[in-house]
C-alpha cells in the first residue's frame, strides 16, 4: 500500500466515526498546493546533476503550513503528499497553530559533498521562495537534513527577502535555533511513552525496549528512556542491528556510534538481523527509522505490548488492524512523534518575538503540550471505545474542520462539527 493510501485510510476510519459525510473528506484529504521542480547543480566532478524536489502545502486552515524537508532517494510525490497530510493531523493534534506541509529531494546525501548539498538546498530555494515564509510555510530538519540545512536555506531565502531567521526551524542556535530542538523529538516520545505506561500502572524501569532506528530520534529517545532506568535489548540503524538480554548500555554506544559512524560492532552487543529487531521478544517496541516497516506479514509475529511510533507512517494498515485485534496498543505518530514539530513551534515564537527562551521553559512548555494531548486523545479513546490512533484522527479532523468553518467555508458538515 502506498503511503498516501495508507493516511487516507486512517483518516476515513476516523471520519466515519465522524459522520462528517464523503463530501467534507475529499475537503479535507485535497492538498492545497503541490509543486514540482528540477533542482540542475554542477557537481564537484564538473558534471551537470538534476534532481527531482518537491513541496507539498495539504492544510492552512489553522495557521502557517508546517513540515520537514528531507533528503532521499526513496522521495517522491506520493510519499511527500502523504507526510504533508500527516503534519496537517499532527500539528492539530498538538493544538499548534499551524497546518502541514512537507518537502523533499529525490537525492542520496551520502553520496554528495557537503559543497554539492549546499548547492542542492539554495537550488531548492531560488525555485521555491515565493511559496514559504514566516506567515505562509515554515520548513524544518527531516531524514537527510540538518541544522546546517535550515542555515542555508536562511541564508539563500534572506537574500530575496531579507533577513528572516523565521523562515525555517531546526536552525543553528547562531541563527535563531531553539534550545532543546535537536533532543525534541525523543524527549516527546519519552513523555508520550511514560504516560501510556502510566495509566497501566507501569514504569519505564520494570520494562525492556527495541528501539529500530539509532539516528537523531532514535539516539535521543534511547538516552532519555535509558536514564530513566529502561532495559533496552535491541538496537538497530543503517549499518545494522545489536542485542544484549541484559540491557545494552546507551551511553557507551552514542559513544561508539559517534566514533565509527554507526552501532555496528559495538563490542558489549551481539549482532542479529536488522528485521528480528521488531519481531524480537520485548514490551516496547519502537520504530523510529524508516515508515511502512510494520506490515501484515510481521504483524502477526510482533511480541510487544507496546508500540510507540517515533517514525513518520511506519504501520501499514493492514498491520494495524491485526494490532487492534491483538491488543496491543499503539501510539501513533501524529501524537507521539510531535515533539519536533512543537518545539519547532516554539522556535518560531521566538523568531517572531525576538526573544530567546532558556532550555528548561523549552522543556517544560513541550512536556506540557505532550500531556495535554495525551488527555484530550485518551478521553476519545474511552468515550468511543476506541484505538489510539483513530481517536487521534478524531481529534485532528475535528479541529482542522472548525478551523476550517469558522474561517467562511460554508458547507453543512463543517457547520456542525462547530457547533458539537
């Protein structure tokens, strides 16, 4: 299934518990805007490169669109679509006010200079600036992309328009970064996940982890979970996988992986199949890597209790009903993995104010949005008797929809969303 098929399918699962009608849903699954261009560099070789970028606006009924910009040779329409839809729902989720976008170049970063990426990202920018800004839609950080990133394209934006720090988020703090945004995204799903397990009277110290994915979310998420007295077990990245039953110490492996460029070989580990990962034997497990990783042929082998999704669209449909079935409970990403994009949030406040926040206001404000999330999305899950998922969407789609009603839309569905 294609990852566009795969958000439409939650989104209707959820609107048909809605009742807001096919109409209203072909309203709110319709991008607003998609545009395609050819990013034509000269290589370091002299040799002339194009490569294929995207942006994607889905929603701006609530605010300035919001969403990552990612480098990758997978990248293409369908996937940036779908992760724009996906920001929509997630910033509704966290009660930010902002919709979603999304963007991307069909590109292989490793096998670029960093001379070749920064003309790819200013490429990008001449053919796009017109379309983003402060008050239209804020780039960020996604797979491929960094901080150094983000500064070229401030620096490449500002030349048409002046210097506007705010454009994008996920910036060096030299230029208007946030403290606290680069640990975001796995400081969330550490409250995300304490919170689940609370409310089944469970602490992340009785409990063993597999976290897929060792990069920036993963690494983060790992750290924090680990400092929390968690056992994780299983490990996994690019350059592969590692187990230990008695806990794989955290610390010393961001150590080594910083050292070697990946977890590969970690002496106090043992090696195993990157795909015995999400099937090895454990109560959390933790996709934070690459999306449509939990399929109908695994799903039936998964052995955690828990799911927490610190990836962009990493179930396919088909697993996730066999994980309903089974009980298992799963957190989905437009709620757990939103910590970047609040924190992103927060650095845009602080652009636009021009007044810079200490870390532990950062940490406090996002741990806050997180909790107030998990209330409003576990309150839908008891009143209905559903999955976390579906009622996440619920909550989305019904605040993307008032936004939507009360901004003049005039159309039936819309108006008693508002009024209920």
């Amino acid at each position: 299934m294609k990852a566009s098929e795969a958000t439409t399918y939650y989104f209707q699962r959820a609107a048909k518990n809605l009742g807001i009608g096919t109409r209203l849903e072909r309203v709110l699954l319709a991008p607003r805007r998609e545009v395609k261009v050819e990013c034509i560099i000269e290589r370091d070789s002299g040799e002339l490169a194009s490569y294929s970028a995207f942006r994607v606006q889905h929603d701006n009924s609530r605010g300035p669109m919001k969403g990552g910009l990612r480098y990758h040779p997978d990248v293409d329409r369908d996937e940036v679509n779908s992760l724009a839809s996906l920001m929509t729902w997630k910033t509704a989720v966290a009660n930010i006010p902002y919709g979603g976008a999304k963007g991307g170049i069909n590109c292989d970063p490793r096998q670029l200079s960093y001379a070749e990426l920064q003309r790819i990202t200013r490429a990008f920018i001449d053919q796009t600036h017109d379309i983003i800004g402060p008050t239209l839609d804020i780039p960020a950080p996604d797979m491929g992309t960094n901080a150094q990133t983000m500064a070229w394209i401030v620096d490449q934006y500002s030349k048409y328009h002046g210097w506007t720090p705010s454009v994008v988020t996920g910036k060096p703090l030299e230029l208007g970064g946030s403290e606290g945004r680069e640990a975001a995204t796995g400081r969330g799903l550490a409250y995300a996940t304490e919170a689940l397990l609370a409310d089944d009277g469970k602490q992340v110290s009785e409990l063993t982890f597999a976290v897929q994915g060792f990069g920036n979310v993963g690494a983060w998420l790992s750290r924090f979970l680990y400092a929390g007295g968690a056992k994780i077990i299983a490990v996994s990245d690019a350059t592969g996988a590692i187990e230990n039953p008695n806990g794989i110490d955290v610390e010393a492996l961001s150590r080594y992986a910083d050292e070697t460029g990946g977890i590969s070989g970690f002496p106090h580990a043992t090696a195993m199949r990157a795909n015995d990962l999400l099937t090895t034997k454990c109560d959390v497990l933790i996709p934070a890597a690459l999306g449509n990783v939990l399929t109908e042929e695994n799903a039936v082998h998964i052995q955690a209790k828990y799911i927490i999704e610190g990836a962009n669209g990493p179930t396919d449909p088909l697993a996730d009903e066999i994980f309903i079935k089974r009980g298992i409970k799963v957190l989905p990403d437009i709620f757990a993995n939103s910590g970047g994009v609040i924190v992103s949030y927060f650095e845009w406040v602080q652009n636009v104010q021009q007044f810079r926040w200490r870390e532990d206001r950062v940490n406090a404000e996002l741990k806050a949005l997180m909790l107030e999330s998990y209330t409003e999305i576990k309150k839908i899950v008891k009143a209905g008797s559903l999955d976390f998922r579906t009622a996440a969407f619920q909550l989305a789609i019904s605040r993307v929809a008032r936004a939507t009603a009360l901004r003049g839309l005039e159309h039936e569905s819309f108006c008693m969303l508002v009024q209920h």
